[in-house]
C-alpha cells in the first residue's frame, strides 16, 4: 500500500508539468487534422475533427491523475453546488443531444471535448488550492503570444512561424483581420492564435489573473511580474479586441474593489500602483494609435461610417436574429452541441454573412442545446456570485479568491460578446479553468473561515 501510494503521489506531481504546457498552449492554434469533413461555405474549423496541442496535454495531466486515483483510490471532492451541478448537467445535456443533433458525429466530437472539460474542472477541484501553481504557465503564455503578436503588427505581416501554427498573414488579403482608419488596412496582432479576439480574450483572462496574484506576491517577484504585465497589456492593446478590453477592465476593476472592501490595503495599493504603471506606459502606444481606436470605439460613428466596422455590426445583429430563430424551432432539443453553423446553413441557405455562432455564448447555448441547457448554463454563470454574497460572513476573501473572482467575471464578459467560451477550444479550456479554479479555491476560503 505504500509503494502504490507513493507511486500515486508521484504521477500527481508530474501530472502538473503537462497541465502546465495545457496552459501555456492554449491560445496556439496549432493542431492536426483527424478528419476533413467539407460543408462549404460553413468555415472547416466548424466542422473538422481537430486535435489541438493544448489537448495533447490536457490528455496527459487526466491519465496520470486517473493513473493516480486507480492506484491509491479516495474520495474526490465534488465541489460547490452552484458550479459543478449545472457543470454535471449541461455535460449530459449535450451527451442528449446527440440524438437531436443535424450532424450526429460533430456533435459526437463536441460531447467528447466536453467530457474532457469536465475531467479538467474536477482535476482543478481536486489538485490546485492555490494560484502559485498557474502563475509560470500564465506568464509564459503571455510572453510568448505577444512577442509574436507584437512582432506582427510592427511588421504588418506574419514572421514566418508556420511551423508553430502561425497564419500567413497580410492586411491586403481578404479574410484577415484589421482595423481600417483613413484609407489605411492596419493588421491587429494575432499572435500564435486563430483570430485577435481569440488572444485578445487569453492575454485578458491571463493578465487579471497575473495582476490578481500580483497584489499580495512577495516583493522579489514585482519587477519581473510587471514587466509581463506591462509586455501583455500592450500585446491585448494591439489585438483591438474590444470584449477583450471591456473584459480586463471589468476584471481588474472587480479585483480593485473586493480588495478595498475586504480591508487589503498593501494589496490594494500594489494593485493600483501597477494599474497605473501601465497606463503610463500604455499612454505612447495609444496616442500613436488614436485613429484606429477611434475606429474600434464608434469615435464620429465609425460603425456606420466605416464599411468594415458597419458590415461586423450588422453580421453580429444577423446572428442573433437568426439564433433566435433557430432556437424557437428547436427550444427543447435544440440542434445539437457544436452544431450551430451547419444547421444556420441548412434553415438559411442564402444567408448573407458568414455561417457562424451568434455573438452570445448562451444565446448558442440555447440553440444548441435547448431552454434547459440555457437554464444551467446561465446557473454556472451567476451561481458562483450568488454564493459570495450569501457566504460573505462566511468566507476569508483572500487574494486567491478575489483574484480568481476577477477571473471568473472577464470570461463571463467575453460570453456576452463572443462565442468562443463555449464553442472554440481556447475560450472552452479558459472558461472551464476559470470554473474550477473558483470552485477550488472558494471551498478553500469556506472551509478556512469555517475552521477559523
């Protein structure tokens, strides 16, 4: 029993060097095709079977956790309620829809990422307490993307990075993605990522983590901490991600203000000194990039002026409009997990923008799945905040909880502008880290005070 148990502890310890790279790799959009399936002019990432390098790793840390388990077997903890009910739920809501579904082996592939998900949030629930054990991989995660993104934008065009999965990128082409201000075509930064919204929302989730746990780290670590922060506020900067702007700010300003309504006061003023820090840096870069933020913030109604940015409007309206369309006609099943462009396909085969998901993570939710994975899905979203107010006089806010808290809220922000958090594996891996990074450490805080 010994050796089994030591052995146990051993595979938990290297299961943390793959959950580590799952981090690290999960904005990259390197990935390998298992299965070409064609439905033109549905984009093929909608409908191809991809492994991506982040799942190669997220596989890896679940083996060696199960490994682990099966060797020493205990009891798991099942984590707060508000969370992992409707987690539970909407996993086997998906596994139902199936049967529904308008491309059964799409939504077959789906089901299979989202039990993947769920082995994640309970080997989060299960093995971090803590945010020390995230702070290298974000870091790093950071480093890396806005290096390149950066790169990029300075050279407005792709470094030849292909082999790390790089696009070939060039704002004269169609389809790539740029801010147009004054006859110009300026390339957003892309990093190693499929789309600037994509590492827009990765560097945002990182940076109010990193910024978090930065409040109350101990000093020798300041310097190199606000170096990456300072290096991936410009990188978020130049994606001109705007849910992934309003998402940092919405975070940060959460984290600022627990931290001042729970008495942490060096943490608060370690929290403001860096904010501000930054804004100093940042303000060279956005003064020389003023007319492209203009363009991105409607300045003199560049939403309608603007050809580009008029055209992404009314795509996101058409979206919604039809989503809910495709919602009324199937409310109690919907169309199937992961389903979403090739049934807009199939009801609206004219349609006159880009077959994709609504702008509206539950509002594809509801489509997907139907009224009641909406229902749960829209529990996992306001669940944890219900649970800190009601627990307040029961809780020890410590830095973790408010920083994962900041976390929790930049994710749910990017939910009501973009997609991403439930369809696509980067905005999936982060939403459900963020799940049960909360879930962890606000048993932690519970159980801390409970005891106090």
């Amino acid at each position: 029993m010994t050796d089994r148990s030591h052995i146990s502890t051993w595979l938990n310890s290297w299961a943390r060097f793959p959950f580590a790279a799952t981090i690290i790799l999960t904005p990259f959009r390197y990935r390998v095709t298992i299965l070409t399936r064609p439905a033109e002019p549905v984009y093929r990432d909608y409908t191809d079977f991809l492994v991506f390098a982040s799942d190669i790793f997220l596989v890896l840390t679940l083996t060696l956790w199960v490994a682990a388990l099966l060797l020493y077997p205990r009891r798991l903890t099942a984590g707060p309620p508000v969370l992992s009910l409707p987690i539970a739920v909407i996993t086997l809501l998906s596994l139902v829809s199936v049967s529904f579904s308008v491309d059964t082996p799409l939504s077959l592939y789906h089901v299979l990422r989202l039990f993947l998900l769920a082995g994640l949030y309970l080997y989060v629930l299960d093995q971090i307490n803590s945010l020390g054990a995230l702070i290298l991989p974000v870091a790093l995660q950071i480093f890396i993307q806005t290096t390149v993104g950066i790169g990029q934008t300075l050279q407005q065009r792709s470094l030849g990075l292909a082999s790390l999965g790089e696009l070939a990128l060039d704002p004269a082409w169609s389809g790539i993605s740029i801010v147009w201000s004054e006859g110009t075509r300026y390339l957003r930064a892309y990093g190693l990522s499929d789309h600037p919204n994509i590492l827009g929302g990765c560097l945002a989730f990182s940076l109010v983590l990193l910024i978090g746990w930065y409040a109350t780290a101990p000093a020798k670590w300041h310097v190199l901490t606000s170096s990456i922060v300072v290096l991936g506020a410009l990188g978020l900067f130049l994606t001109f991600s705007r849910s992934a702007w309003l998402a940092l700010s919405g975070g940060l300003l959460l984290v600022g203000v627990m931290l001042f309504k729970t008495g942490q006061h060096r943490g608060w003023r370690n929290w403001l000194n860096l904010n501000l820090a930054v804004l100093i840096v940042m303000v060279p870069f956005i003064w020389q990039h003023a007319g492209y933020l203009g363009v991105r913030l409607n300045w003199q109604s560049s939403f309608s002026q603007v050809s580009h940015e008029s055209r992404a409007v009314h795509e996101r309206l058409a979206l919604n409009s039809v989503a809910n369309q495709v919602f009324a006609g199937h409310a109690l099943s919907g169309v199937g997990v992961g389903t979403f462009p090739v049934a807009l396909r199939q009801q609206n085969p004219d349609f006159p923008f880009d077959y994709q998901p609504p702008h509206v993570a539950l509002l594809e939710v509801a489509a997907e799945l139907g009224i009641f994975g909406a229902l749960f899905y829209f529990m996992a979203m306001v669940g944890p905040w219900l649970a800190l107010w009601f627990d307040r006089r029961h809780l020890d806010f410590s830095a973790d909880l408010i920083a994962v808290s900041g976390l929790l809220a930049a994710v749910t922000i990017v939910g009501l502008f973009d997609y991403y958090p439930w369809l696509l594996p980067p905005g999936r891996l982060w939403q459900w880290l963020a799940w049960g990074l909360w879930a962890a450490i606000y048993l932690k805080n519970h159980s801390r005070q409970k005891h106090a």
